[in-house]
C-alpha cells in the first residue's frame, strides 16, 4: 500500500489517493484476481517502487537514488521476467530528457 501512495501522490491529492486506496482494496475484482495473481504482487511492488524512484532520479540525479533505483528495476525483473521491460521503458523515457 505504500508504494501504491507513493507514485500516485505525486500527481494528486491526498485525499484523492487514499480513496483510491480504500476502493481498490474492497473491490470484488481485485480482491477476487489478486487470490490467483499472487505472483505478481512483487512484481507490481517493485514496478511501483522502481517508476517513483525514476521520477525522483528525473528531477535531481544523485548516485545513491541512482543505485537504489537499479537495485530495485533488478528486483522487478527477478520478481516477474516482463519486468525487463519496465527498465527498458524507463530508459526510452529517460533518452529524450536527458
């Protein structure tokens, strides 16, 4: 649940996010798929996680966020094999900004 008011928080409101929170925990589809998607739930963690922290890396590059945030795209890859191409992703983002 962190990470899922982390990344959000960024473009709304509090109030706005925890809402989202609460429905999103009793929704019958959610709770219904998540008891056959438990695989999954790292690697939704960790993509959470791994985009926030590339925001972050986006408006202020230090080394540290840098290491974190490759330590946890590795995570995301290990958690699931289509997690390589959220790093990828990342980083077709990253080529124009930078």
């Amino acid at each position: 649940m962190v990470a899922f008011y982390r990344l959000p928080r960024r473009f709304s409101s509090p109030w706005e996010v925890l809402l989202a929170g609460a429905l999103l925990a009793v929704s019958y589809h959610h709770v219904f798929f998540s008891q056959n998607a438990r695989g999954y739930t790292a690697f939704l963690f960790f993509a959470l996680l791994s985009t926030d922290l590339f925001l972050t890396v986006l408006e202020a590059v230090r080394r540290r966020t840098l290491l974190v945030y490759a330590g946890v795209a590795a995570l995301t890859t290990y958690a699931q094999p289509f997690g390589l191409f959220l790093p990828m992703g990342h980083l077709l983002v990253a080529l124009p900004v930078a």
